[in-house]
C-alpha cells in the first residue's frame, strides 16, 4: 500500500509549518521544491529523499500494524512515524486494533514531558485522517435480463418490487463478504452477471 495524497500533504505542511528535519529534508528543502528556480536535479534529489523516508516508514507500519489499514489509516500512521519514529510508531501499533490507535493517537503531543501545540495539531489532523472512511463505492453495469433489488444481501430476503434493466449502470455502495451481493441506493442486487465499468 502507498501514502496517499492527503498523507504526503499533511507530511509537508508539518515541515513546512514547524521547520521539521527528517532524513536531510528540512523546511528549505520544501521551498525548494515549490520554488520556480530550483535546478531541476536538485528537485529530484529533494523529492527522491523524500519518497525514500515515507518508503521506509511505510515498511514499518506494515510490520507493526497488527489490524488491515486502509488507506488513510496507513497513511496517517505513516506521518506519525515519519514525525515520532520507529519506537513511537512500535509503541502506538503493538497489539492495537484500529479504534485503540484511533484513541491513542491523540496521547503523543510531548517533548520533554511538554505538551507541544504544534503536536497537538498534528495528532488532530492524523487522526482525522486516520478515522476518515475511504470511499469503496464502484459501478458495475448489470447483464442479466432484469435484476431484482432486496432487502438483504440473498435470495432468502424479499424483493423490493425495483427492478433494474439490462444494461444499466448502478453505483454499488458496498458488497457482501462473499462479494455475491451489492448495496445499492435502492437496496442489494446480485453480482453473478455485473461488470465492473
């Protein structure tokens, strides 16, 4: 898995806001590489520093993170061991599930047993990316002669009396776990003959 958009923004606002160092990179580095002088190789170098850092971290929160993140969730863990370290980020994983980190996030806001405003901010925004669901929505285009929509995922729950017709595309919400059946805005249709588009 790989840091999202919104997990490198709040690493670089961080640098850029507090003059944070890590891995060579410092405040100045991020000027630079929005900076319309800057010699191209020099950006390359600054950037290929930079993905190696949040490389490294996300191989951690691979190899601690106990519960199946998604998206935002590992990118929020990488900014958080990006920012605390290996030690920290060990510290908030070792056998925590996702609403343990979630709570737990918050309690790293200390340097030298002072609360840092900055932190406090930075732990805010992790772990509002950290709760943010990720959207799984998909759209498939249904094949079978008419599909019925019901009340649950199965043909033991009742029909609704909607039909969708051939051919057309539905947005599906969510599936079951065996991924036989969809949610749809109206109710669950059968995936046996949809195509995802």
């Amino acid at each position: 898995m790989k840091v999202n958009a919104a997990g490198i923004k709040l690493i670089k606002t961080y640098m850029r806001e507090y003059g944070y160092v890590k891995g060579g990179l410092s405040y100045d580095a991020i000027d630079v590489w929005d900076s319309a002088e800057c010699e191209q190789q020099r950006k390359e170098e600054f950037e290929k520093k930079f993905d190696e850092e949040i490389a490294r971290y996300s191989v951690y929160v691979m190899r601690f993170c106990e519960f199946e993140a998604n998206e935002n969730q590992f990118s929020a863990l990488v900014s958080f061991g990006y920012n605390n370290g290996v030690i920290n980020l060990k510290k908030l994983l070792s056998g925590k599930t996702a609403i343990d980190v979630s709570n737990d996030i918050l309690k790293f806001i200390k340097v030298n047993d002072k609360i840092q405003k900055n932190l406090v901010k930075l732990r805010k925004e992790e772990k509002k990316l950290f709760d943010k669901p990720v959207d799984t929505s998909y759209a498939v285009r249904l094949m079978d002669t008419k599909t019925s929509v019901r009340k649950g995922a199965g043909k033991k729950y009742d029909k609704t009396g909607s039909v969708f017709k051939k051919g057309e595309i539905v947005k599906i919400l969510k599936t079951n776990s065996a991924k036989t059946y969809g949610l749809t805005n109206m109710g669950w249709v059968s995936l046996k003959y949809a195509i995802k588009v």
